[in-house]
C-alpha cells in the first residue's frame, strides 16, 4: 500500500491509521469523494479513530487501554463495516454496547461518517486500516462480539488466502474475543461459506448455527440487496468462541 493519500483526499493525521507494513491487497481508494465526504473525513474521523493502532503511531505495538473506547458495556467489533450501515444501525438499537469498527477503505469511512452526522450515536470506535494491526494490539479476551458481513469474497481459487477465514485472520480473533462469545458471518458467496465452515473450527470457534434466516436484529446492507437483486441467496453462520 501506498504511504500517499489519493490527491482527493484530505491531508489530515487521522489517515495515517490506514497505512501498514504488512501486504495488503483490499481496496484503500475507490471513486472521487464529494465534498461533503472530505468534510467528514477532515472534521469527523480524528475524533471517532483509535490511536495507537497503526505501526507509526505504536511501533512497540503496546496494548490499547479500552478506556478510551466511548461509551460503557461491553465490546462489540465490525470487521470490515463497508458503508457502515450495519455498524451505525447496530450502536444506535444498542447504546449500553460498545462498538468497535474496522474498515480500511476510506470511501467507506466517509459513508460511515455520514450516516453518524445523520444519526449522532456515542459509542463508537474507529480504525480506519488493517484489521490485523487492530488484533495485535488488542488485549486477550476483550471483545463479546464480532460481525463479518459480506466480506471481500477474492473468488478466485488463487486468491483463497486472501480472505478473511484463514488462520492468520481467525487465530489472532480467537485470541481477543471473550470465551464463548460469538462470531457472526453473513455472505452470498457459498464457496466463501464452505472455506468459513472448514477453517473456523480450525481457529477455535464451534459451529452454533448455518442457515438462510438472517438473526433476529440483523439489519441488512447495501451489499446485501445488491445479492438479492442479482439471484444470491445469502448464508449467516454464527460460531461460539470455544
């Protein structure tokens, strides 16, 4: 990944979070951002982002303090909240819960920091980078809850190791989440569910449920109608934390 923000993007400290040393293969940039999207960026994102995630900010990669996480309760995480409809929906109907929001592609922020501008909540957390460099700095058993919703599918066979569900992704969960919590996946693609199905177990999360019935407070995405449209019959898996 490139150091250099998209020349439309405003130069503010709070991008620096989207850089890592590690390889990275997701989108960072996607269309121009309007204005109004540079706006919350510059004026909204600073205030929402965790500090202290990405290496230039915590090269020792010393633990968070979770203090500093707005709200009280427990901790609740997002893995890649794409328009963050889910993630804005999920902190208003659960305002005793802390949320935690990782999303490394910026023109997904910005819809996220629209939706808060909208629809103010004040228990949310950002990272606006790698999930990974989130999970090294995260201590043990923290988190109560994850969500992975329709991940990037990287459907090419080549490209498996690329997705969320391997170990290097679900081992480093594993170890931040509570004994016994749950882990939620939804997606449309079946190949992504079958690999989820084989390598979860593996990571130490027992298989609770496989179904075509969404949870009961699910509140369904962008990315989900656009499967509905196009004839996808989506799958949501929830695993317990063994």
């Amino acid at each position: 990944m490139s150091d250099d923000p998209k020349p439309d993007l405003p130069p503010h400290p709070a991008l620096t979070a989207t850089k890592t040393r590690r390889n990275f293969y997701g989108r960072v940039h996607g269309k121009t951002l309007r204005s109004s999207q540079k706006t919350y960026l510059s004026e909204d994102l600073a205030a929402l982002r965790l500090r202290n995630v990405s290496f230039d900010e915590n090269p020792a990669r010393e633990l968070l303090d979770l203090d500093t996480v707005p709200g009280s309760g427990p901790l609740w995480l997002e893995v890649g909240f794409g328009g963050g409809e889910h993630l804005a929906h999920m902190a208003g109907e659960n305002p005793d819960v802390r949320f935690i929001g990782c999303e490394p592609y910026v023109n997904g922020v910005a819809m996220l920091l629209g939706l808060l501008r909208r629809n103010p909540v004040e228990n949310v957390a950002l990272h606006p980078g790698d999930v990974r460099d989130l999970f090294d700095v995260l201590p043990d058993g923290c988190i109560e809850k994850t969500f992975l919703n329709y991940p990037d599918p990287w459907p090419k066979a080549r490209h498996h190791r690329r997705r969320f569900v391997t170990q290097e992704h679900l081992q480093p969960l594993h170890r931040v989440m509570v004994p016994g919590a749950e882990f939620r996946v939804a997606t449309d693609i079946p190949d992504y569910a079958r690999q989820t199905l084989e390598e979860a177990p593996e990571a130490g999360f027992e298989l609770v449920s496989d179904t075509h019935e969404a949870w009961d407070d699910w509140f369904s995405t962008r990315y989900e109608q656009k499967a509905l449209r196009e004839g996808r019959v989506p799958q949501y898996l929830t695993f317990r934390r063994i």
